[in-house]
C-alpha cells in the first residue's frame, strides 16, 4: 500500500525589514535538509520571481517570498511529503528561520493558529484541537434517495 502525499503549510511573518533577504535562505534551507538526511535531487532558486523549490528523495520544499512596502518579508513554507513527514520538515524549517531572524508570527496551516516564535513548539502544534472541515463533496450509494434528485 502507497502512502498518499500531504501538504503542510506555515507562513512566517519577519519582524522588520532588517531582516536577511529572500535570496539569502538557500543555504539555511540546506543545511536543514542535509541534517534531516534528505537528499537534495532538484533546486530550482526562481531568479525571476520570489520562490525557492527544493525536490529531495523525502518530497517537495518550497519557499515563496512577498516583500511588504515597509520592506519587510513575509515567507510561506510549504512542504509536500509522503504521510507526516512533510509536517515534520516544515516544522524544523520553521524553526531554524525563528532562531536565524527576527519573526514576528507563525501561521500554522494544519491546525490554523497563529503563533508568536516563542509559543512555536512541537508540542503546541500537537496539543491544539484540529478544526473540523465539512468534506467538499458527499457520494450517496445508488440506491440513496437523494441521488434521484
């Protein structure tokens, strides 16, 4: 059995515009992967946009970049890996970007909190409640009645 692969998302909110450029987290990137034991097939650095894509024997890494009039960045990380383990790469990205530069907020998609860098913890992101989402659509057996409707 194949496991399916699954994205995770966080955006990171830098603190002020004193912070490192876009262009200069190629190698915080990795030196994470390579510590994880990923290893790194394809880097695509994006020089006409704002994105950085990592394609490691672990799943995807992409970073996208927004730079804010006041010149500060706001990043979003998206990691896309079989079973939990992109939710494990993003979370150690994340975290190297907190200790690296000055980050104003984390938002965690999987659970949808906001976090301050402080409060960025495994175990915080385990604890929370996971919201409840309506599935998109609903398959009736052919003998339902609403699929007469």
């Amino acid at each position: 059995m194949t496991d399916a692969s699954h994205k995770t998302s966080a955006m990171i909110a830098f603190a002020s515009n004193e912070a490192a450029g876009f262009y200069d987290l190629p190698a915080l990137i990795g030196g994470v992967l390579s510590r994880t034991g990923a290893s790194i097939s394809a880097l695509d650095l994006g020089l006409s946009g704002d994105s950085i894509r990592y394609a490691t024997d672990h799943g995807d890494l992409e970073l996208l970049g927004r730079l804010h009039d006041d010149g500060a960045w706001q990043v979003t990380v998206t990691c896309d890996a079989v079973g939990g383990l992109g939710r494990q790469l993003c979370f150690q990205v994340v975290r190297r970007l907190i200790g690296r530069f000055p980050v104003s907020s984390v938002f965690w998609q999987p659970t949808r909190q906001r976090l301050a860098p402080g409060s960025f913890t495994w175990h915080a992101l385990t604890v929370s409640p996971r919201r409840w989402r309506a599935p998109s659509i609903t398959i009736f057996p052919a003998n339902h009645a609403a699929a007469t409707i």
